[in-house]
C-alpha cells in the first residue's frame, strides 16, 4: 500500500494510530482500520443486509454502480476487462488521505473485490493510471454511536481531549508563526530560542498528529527515519539541522513557510477528527514511550540537544488524558490511578535535576548532550515506570 | 564431559587432509595415551552408544548431521535450526588472491569435518596449541550447517574478482524505518553457522575465525538463540520476541518450485560460478519490547494481523488458513486484516507475488546503556534470487504498524555461492 502516491511518507509509529481514531469527514464518521473496535461499536447497518458496488477498471476510470448506497455493509467487486494501465482500486476518506479498502493486481482478465461496513458520508474510489482517478461514492443513511458514549464521564474525558488537542494545536501553529517570522528576519539566536517553544506543542499531539501520516512526516519526519530522501527532510528537524549543523538561515525561510502549511493542515483535519477513550490511553502511553526511546537516546533533537523540554512536552499531555480521565478512573480502578500519580512525580523529580534558569537557549533546562549515560538511565527508568502504569489504563476504558 | 568424550564414535576417520597451514593435521586428542579409540571432538551421526544417552532430553537425534556437499550450500533449504552463530568479516589490508583463495580451501576443510562431528584437527602435540579451540568437545553436533557468502565489497578489484561479481550484489539503498549502525554493517565476507546446539555453532565461527586470522578479521558478529522461521514442513511455527508466530507463510523447502523461482539463483545472475547459490540479506532488526508489551492485546493482534496464541489470521480460520484479506472486519471497522497490519503489508499477495525465504534468529546484545532497555530483537536473514525482493518487501513496510516498534539498525548483502562436490572448495569456481 502507497498512502500518498509512491512516496515513503510513513512515519514509524504512525499507522497504529492512523487506524485507531475514526476521523469526520465533513458531517462523516469514517470508521477506519482496526482497533476502534474495541470500543465495541455497533456499526453495521440495521438491515443487516449487504449492498454490491460494482467497479469495472476501465482506461477511463472506475466508475462505481451504483454511486449512491445505504450505509452499512458493502461489497465491493472489482473486475478489470481489458485496461492494461489500470490494475487496482482503492477506497478512501473524501479527502483522499485513507485508504479504507483495495483490492490490487488486477490485471486484463482478473476480478476480485473486498468487503467494508460503512458510515453515512462521501468517499472516493481511487484508481491510478486512469485518465479519471477519482470517482465519487456517497453513502446514505444514519451513523451509529458507540457505547461509551453512554458513559458521561467517559463522555466527558473525550470532549476535555478533543477541547485540549484543539487548543494545542492551535497553539503549534501560533508559536511557529512567531518562530517563522524570526527566521523570515534573519535572527538565528533568537530563533533557536524560539525551536523548541513551538515544538512542544507538537509533541503534546503527535499522536493524534500521526493520524495523518505523511503530514507527520513532512512536519516532524527525521533523517532516517522514516525520511531518506533529501527533497523529502522538510520538517521542523530539518530547519533544525539548518540552524544547529549548519549555523545559517539560509534555506530556512522556504522550509518554514512549508511548516505553516503543513501545520494549517493539521489544524484543519484535527478541528474535525473524533477520537473515543481507548485512543486516549493509548495515545497516552505512546507519548511515554516515545519519551522513553527517542528522547532518552537523543535521536530526536540531535543537531539541537532541546530533548529535555519536548521530554516535558510527552510527559504533560499524557498527565493530561489522566487529568481527564480521573474521574472515571477513579470509581473504576483508584490503586492505579495513585500508582500513575506517583510514579509520575518521580520522573518530574528526575527531570528537575536537570532544570537551570535561563538553561541552554533559555530553554529551562540543560543541554541534553550535557546529560551522561547513567543519568539518562535514571530518566529511563522512572519514565519506564510511568509508561507501564499507564499501558493499565486502556484495561478499564476499553471495556467500557 | 570426561565420559562422553572416551566413548564418543567419533567419525575421523575421514581427515581432510593436510592444509597448507598444517592446521588440520595430526591425529589423536588432548594426550593420545589417556584416550582410547576413535576421538571425534563431538560426536557424528547415529549409533553414538553411550553419547547418545547422554543427550536423550534433546528433542529430536542430537547427533543427526546435515551432508556438507551438495547442490545448494546447507543451511539454506535445511530446516531452520534452533541456534545461530553469524560472522561478517573483512578480509585485512595487504591480503593477495592466492591467500584469500588458500583460506577459502581452509575453511572448505574445516567446514567439512565440523559439521561431519569432527573437530578442526587431532591435537597430539603437547606443547602447540590446540588445532582445535576444544569447547565443542562432547558437544553432539545438532545438525551443524556451515555456509558462506561474499560481499559486494570482495569484488571491489583487491583481488581481481571485479569481473565476478553477481549482477545484483550491492549495498542495499536506504530503506524505512532504519537507522544503521556501522558496526553492525556490511562486510567481505559472512559466515552463517547454524546449530540446535548454541555452543557447536558458536565454536564454527570461533574456529573459522581463527583459521583466518592474518587474512580476515572479524566485522560484527551475532549470536541468535532462537529460529523465528520455519523452513519446512516437517517444523512447527517458532515465535519471535513480539509472542507472535512468525513465518507461517514462508517459503518452505519441499516448495521446490517457489524454491527456484524465489530463493536460487540462475543465469540472470550474470555469473557462471555463481549459478545455484543465493543471495543472502541481513538485517538486524531491533524491537523496543518494552514499548511492546504495553499495547493492548487486541492492538497487538492487529499490528500483526493475526491472533497471538493461535496465530490464525484475523480474517479467520487456524494458523494456515490463506488470510482473506478483502474481508471486512466482524466489528464492522474497515477490513478484519487492517490496512497497515505487517502481515498484509509483507504479503506476496500485496507485493506481485514476491516471496523470500526467511531464516532469521532472535537476538539480544543486553541491555541499551542509554536506555536501560533490553537490546534485543530479530537477527532477520532471508535468501533470495535477488536482492531487489527484499527491497521491494521492505519498501512495502514503510506504512507497517509494527514500525512504531521497531528499527533496523545493521545491514547486510552477501551472495552465498551454489554447493561443493566432494573435492571441490569455496572459492574454486570463484576464482578459476
């Protein structure tokens, strides 16, 4: 599967989350991949009954019969007669940026097919190599909820989560126009002040972020990984390695413009995604063991040494979905929510060692590179300790 | 040990001659007096007596050993053994042709006997040290394979090979989700020593090593402890560090049409002396396990695509139902094998129908200093007709779920040639 066209545009951790959180499109709840189902929604349609879509590849395209269908289950049969030049067809989010089903290699003389269960909303058949790549498929009908819902404190926590990463991101894109604007004059000390103000916004919603891969990649893809084309390295690291390695600003002005597209975009996509609890824990723990692989080891700020406050950054917004999760955690399981509390403490007691006032590029705290093995083992261990506690959490909410 | 060693069977009856070196001469063990009979450093084959009984809690024949000569190397199409002992080596500035070609005919006939259940060399000799490095002795041999293969950087003109080289040998290109480590990549040459017994393999390398000191040095080495592929039919699935099983879809040997389609090579390999080998690819692949073993059970399931104990896919059926991967989840959420699952992702089915033959181990090298985590994974080694299989594979992993845990830190091409008659060494055809 190619996300966006031919380009490695995946990021390592994104596609878990990319299949967990049932994005909107529009007015559109696109019950995508996997694990939403654990919130033990039903979804299928009230009839029960299955509708065909017929797709014909055709050098043309790949026009679905019918274009309109009742929401719910769905089977999709492709048949390619004779178009040499077209050999696959996908299903996607109406703004291309899913695939939610495909059936591929179909050559000259081949048929298949794939089955889905679909919500109310529009989508698009994609077939590459057609003259007309994307064709319209609206599905009609009423959406169904899942039953947390029913849970207001659980209800609560998701509205709180969806107000917060809102916010956040909002935020992101406000501190990196202030950061742009210092590059856009030619400010290089005051700029590197300003890197890693805007970064920990990003690093308090990079899991929601990851939702949409490739626009994780372009704002906060690393050398490596997954980026290994240079044309491709156009993120905050790169603006990064501009400022740190290279010590110049020349470049940097293109890149940051590229940034504040990239960060509108998101913010677009986020003022409408929905998210359920199960996403909130998880989503939660990957931001701790984020913190505990890429930030321990440096990898992730490693031309500018800033690990310590995107650290802060993964630590806050998990404490958060706790914060927001308490009361219902509370009934449900108050041992380990005090577990949680603790062995948080014990990492902001790790990380204050390290505090220092203005610190290294007024950043609060020393410079990473200043931080010894042994004591990133320390680090290590209480954010271990935290993250397992945590992983806990998606015990209660996802029986809900 | 003392008991096994003096009624050992000992199959050295069938020396490989004196080499150049003198290193596989002699005859007798550790002091011929005291030992009685034949002294094979650990045992051969069948009918080992009172050796045998000494090893009745292996599952399986101990003593069972894989033929060296054939058409293809051993360890390829052999059924995955439990143990792995792997050396990358580079062969030392000021090494001529003739050398390189001496260690070749060396290694052939220490290759032999060891995995014929004899030592290097009979030591007889008081005051030499031991041909043998002796921490295999009494060691039942366990299906001992020896293969080996060549780098892309053996051809580089140091020793007149640059006309040899296989079409497709080269460094890999830059792949997803890696960040290598150059200790851990690359090399002239590699030695693949595979064994159900730790120590026996170890003591292959170890030994091969040593014959070669002054020609190669040592690269990167890796030690794996337990297969994560099945090679054949006649083997269960192992699982890898993840809990999960891992290449119920491989191919197996029996497939010999896959076999020649997917993992021999040919003419289109360019080389005549290299027709019937394979090309091998390493990876080492590390897994964050700790982050691991946080994801929630049903999360796991769908990283992978398949249940955890069963290892059934999750469109349905036992562990070796083909996954249906058009079919939409029982839930109701986008297909029962999600989009991203690794195991759609690294499908023949998603990739044209490329396959590969996995073989590789899983790894620890102890704990990450920085970290505190556990430094460990899956040493992935797959032979392949063309490294251009692998690439597409990997490739196709780029949207893996599993990425979020895992990276790919070492790397590796090498092209194992085809295998040797009786008489024949490495290295004949190679350099004729």
């Amino acid at each position: 599967m190619r996300l966006d066209g031919n380009r490695r545009t995946m990021r390592g951790r994104t596609p878990r989350l990319t299949a967990m959180i049932a994005l909107v499109t529009g007015a559109v709840v696109v019950a995508a991949g996997c694990s939403s189902s654990a919130s033990k929604s039903k979804t299928t349609s009230d009839s029960g009954k299955s509708t065909t879509v017929s797709i014909s590849l055709t050098p043309q395209g790949c026009a679905p019969k019918p274009a309109k269908v009742a929401a719910g289950d769905v089977s999709f049969n492709v048949t390619n007669k004779d178009a040499s030049a077209v050999s696959e067809a996908e299903l996607r989010t109406s703004n291309l940026s899913k695939i939610l089903g495909e059936q591929e290699n179909l050559t000259p003389g081949l048929a298949g097919g794939f089955e889905l269960t679909l919500q109310p909303g529009t989508y698009k058949i994609n077939c590459p190599g057609a003259s007309q790549q994307h064709w319209t498929l609206t599905v009609t009908g009423k959406s169904t909820g899942p039953s947390w819902e029913s849970n207001p404190k659980l209800a609560s926590a998701v509205r709180g989560y969806t107000t917060y990463i809102n916010q956040q991101t909002a935020d992101l894109v406000s501190s990196s126009q202030t950061f742009c604007k210092t590059i856009d004059a030619g400010n290089l000390n005051q700029a590197k002040i300003l890197y890693p103000r805007a970064r920990v916004y990003y690093e308090r919603i990079e899991p929601v972020a990851e939702i949409w891969g490739s626009l994780d990649t372009e704002i906060d893809g690393r050398w490596e990984n997954p980026v290994t084309v240079e044309s491709q390295f156009i993120g905050f690291h790169r603006i990064e390695q501009l400022m740190w390695s290279d010590n110049t600003l020349k470049g940097a002005p293109a890149l940051c413009a590229g940034l504040m597209k990239h960060e509108q975009q998101l913010l677009t996509l986020v003022k409408s995604a929905q998210y359920n609890p199960l996403e909130m824990t998880s989503g939660a723990t990957d931001l701790i063991n984020e913190a505990a692989t890429s930030k321990i080891s440096g990898e992730e700020e490693r031309y500018s040494n800033t690990d310590l406050p995107v650290f802060k950054a993964n630590v806050d917004a998990a404490m958060e979905v706790v914060s927001l999760l308490t009361p219902y955690l509370q009934t449900k399981d108050p041992g380990l929510l005090t577990q949680i509390k603790q062995r948080n403490a014990a990492v902001l007691t790790a990380l204050s060692k390290y505090q220092a006032s203005p610190g290294y590029d007024d950043t609060g705290y020393v410079e990473y590179s200043t931080v010894l093995d042994t004591q990133r083992r320390q680090l290590s261990s209480s954010v271990n300790a935290l993250a397992e506690a945590l992983s806990q959490t998606s015990t209660q909410v996802g029986a809900a | 040990m003392a008991d096994e060693l003096t009624n050992g069977d000992g199959h050295d009856g069938k020396p490989g001659g004196p080499s150049r070196r003198g290193l596989l001469a002699g005859a007798g063990l550790f002091g011929a007096g005291a030992v009685a009979g034949g002294l094979g450093g650990y045992f051969g084959h069948s009918g080992g007596g009172s050796a045998a009984a000494n090893t009745s809690d292996v599952v399986g024949d101990s003593n069972q050993t894989i033929p060296f000569y054939g058409t293809h190397q051993a360890g390829i199409a052999t059924p995955a053994q439990d143990r792995l002992a792997f050396g990358s080596m580079n062969v030392v500035s000021g090494t001529s042709r003739s050398d390189l070609r001496d260690l070749l005919k060396d290694w052939t006939t220490a290759a032999a006997r060891m995995t014929a259940g004899q030592l290097v060399g009979e030591d007889t000799q008081p005051y030499a040290p031991p041909l043998d490095t002796g921490e295999a002795v009494g060691s039942p041999v366990s299906r001992l394979t020896i293969t080996v293969g060549y780098g892309p950087s053996l051809f580089d003109g140091r020793f007149g090979l640059a006309g040899k080289k296989p079409a497709a040998l080269a460094q890999l290109p830059a792949l997803p989700n890696e960040n290598l480590d150059p200790d851990y990549t690359d090399g002239d040459l590699c030695v693949q020593a595979c064994s159900d017994d730790p120590l026996v393999a170890f003591h292959a390398v170890r030994n091969l090593a040593r014959i070669g000191m002054g020609v190669v040095e040592h690269n990167w080495m890796e030690l794996g402890f337990g297969r994560t592929s099945t090679t054949s039919t006649s083997e269960a699935t192992p699982r890898n560090l993840l809990g999960f099983k891992d290449g119920t879809r491989n191919i197996k040997a029996e497939q010999t049409e896959l076999m020649d389609k997917y993992v021999w090579t040919g003419a289109e390999s360019g080389q005549e002396w290299f027709h019937g080998g394979s090309y091998l690819v390493a990876r080492k692949i590390r897994i964050f396990v700790e982050n691991w073993d946080r994801d929630y059970l049903q999360d796991q399931e769908h990283v992978i695509g398949r249940s955890k104990v069963a290892g059934a896919p999750l469109s349905g059926g036992t562990e070796f139902t083909a996954p249906n991967f058009a079919k939409k989840s029982s839930t109701g959420l986008g297909p029962a094998i999600p989009m991203n699952a690794h195991m759609r992702l690294a499908s023949f089915e998603h990739n044209g129908g490329v396959r590969i033959l996995r073989r590789g181990y899983s790894f620890t090298d102890g704990i990450d200093p920085q970290r505190g985590t556990l430094l460990g994974g899956l040493f992935f080694i797959a032979f392949m007709q063309n490294p251009s299989q692998f690439i597409k594979l990997q490739n196709s992993l780029a949207a893996d779920a599993l990425n979020e845990y895992i990276q790919h830190t070492g790397s590796a091409v090498f092209a194992c040639p085809p295998g040797l008659k009786q008489g024949q060494s490495w290295g004949d055809t190679l350099f004729e």
